[in-house]
C-alpha cells in the first residue's frame, strides 16, 4: 500500500519524503523557503507603511507554518498540529494562504501608485 494514504495531514512532509525520495524533500522545502525570500523581498520594495504591515503579517503567518512543519518533521522542534501551507489537505487552510498571497501580491502591484492627494 501507499504511505501517503494513511499519512496525517501535519506530517506530509514526511509522507512525501518517505515515498518519493529526499531530493523532492529537498526541493520542496527550497521551494518554500524560496516564496518565504521572495515575501521577504517584496517587503523591501514596498514603501507604503500600511502595506508593509499587511506584507509583514502575512509573511509572519506563512513563515511560521513552514518552519514549524519542516522543524518539527525533521525532529528539531515539538510536534504541534500546524499544517504545510498549500501540501497538507484541508479547505481553510488553502483558503487563509491564498488570501494571504492575494493579499501580498496586491500590495505589490500597488506600490507605485500615488493617490490623487499626494501628487
């Protein structure tokens, strides 16, 4: 039988890295590791305070599921039940990262904009 049939939701990354080898292991965590540089990055491109803060918080939501998942799937943290943002299965935590992104990616298309009063 399959392992990731009967693989708990908080630890999926285990079940992918134990069916489908370490070097997807290894790149799915760069993967994550990437969006969270990118967040990062954008943050720093963002000159609006309000922005920043949203940009911030959403980073903060983002970063800590992923580091508490692969911590505690590697051993170097407790184990808590905190899912990995857009792998483990379940509809409201897709639904908060999406609006997480959506609302990041706004923040970003928006930041050249000027509004009328401060041109």
């Amino acid at each position: 039988m399959n392992g990731l049939m009967f693989s708990n939701p908080d630890f999926v990354f285990v079940g992918l890295t134990h069916t489908l080898g370490w070097l997807f292991g290894c790149i799915l965590a760069s993967v994550l590791l990437l969006v969270i540089y990118r967040m990062s990055w954008i943050l720093l491109k963002v000159d609006d305070h309000f922005g920043k803060l949203l940009i911030v918080g959403g980073l903060t939501v983002f970063a800590v599921q992923v580091i508490a998942n692969l911590g505690m799937s590697l051993g170097i943290l407790p184990i808590i039940s905190i899912s990995l943002p857009f792998i483990s299965y379940g509809a409201v935590p897709v639904l908060i990262n999406s609006v997480i992104f959506g609302t990041i990616l706004s923040v970003y298309r928006r930041k050249d904009l000027l509004l009328a009063s401060e041109k």
